[in-house]
C-alpha cells in the first residue's frame, strides 16, 4: 500500500491507465498494442506508405514527415528517429524490432481504423 493509501485507507485500482506525454500530443493508452502506438506516434495508417525491418531498425516511408510525434516514439522505447536525405526515416528499435516490424505491418493490414 503506498503512501496515500496509509494516509487515507483504501488504495483506488486505476484499470487502463492512460499517461499524457505533453498537452500537445495523443496519450498512450495502455491497452493498445505498443505496434498500434508506434503506428499513431507515426502519423497513423494513411501517413505510412510502407515499412521494412533493416536489422535493428525500421525503416519508415510517409506521406508527410510533419505528422511524426519524435518525442512518443522515445517514450515508446524506440532509441532514436533518423530523418535520411531521401525521405526515409529510421526508428532505432534494438533487438525486437523483428518482432515489432512484423506486428506493424499486420496492423497496417488489417481494418482497424487509425486515429
């Protein structure tokens, strides 16, 4: 029990707790898949033309590159965003971008809607 819960009595269970990053940006919701997130910090699905895995890294091709939140995408985990001359952008994942990548496109296949 922490501390407010000695003070007061009974801890509140917070279920699907949603973290705001700063005023400006969507929060993250818990419950989403962190694939999903990266998709949202990404501009959603109509701003990803395509994405490939490059060892430890995914490679991002969008529409409009204004529409990346850099700042969720480090609260995400990833470990930096690389913007290339020729319009590509390289998330630095680490060791499960394999795994990430593969969970991004079945996201970007399927019909769920983006926000």
């Amino acid at each position: 029990m922490g501390i407010l819960g000695r003070i007061f009595g009974k801890e509140k269970e917070v279920k699907n707790p949603i973290v705001y990053d700063e005023p400006d940006t969507f929060p993250i919701e818990h419950e989403l898949h962190i694939a999903q997130q990266y998709v949202f910090a990404m501009g959603g699905k109509e701003n990803i033309i395509s994405a490939n895995l490059s060892d430890t890294r995914i490679i991002f091709e969008v529409v409009d590159d204004k529409k990346i939140d850099e700042i969720r995408t480090r609260r995400l985990g990833a470990k930096g965003l690389i913007k290339k001359p020729d319009g590509k952008l390289h998330l630095l994942i680490g060791q499960e971008a394999q795994l990430l990548e593969s969970q991004i496109k079945e996201f970007l296949r399927s019909q769920n809607v983006s926000i």
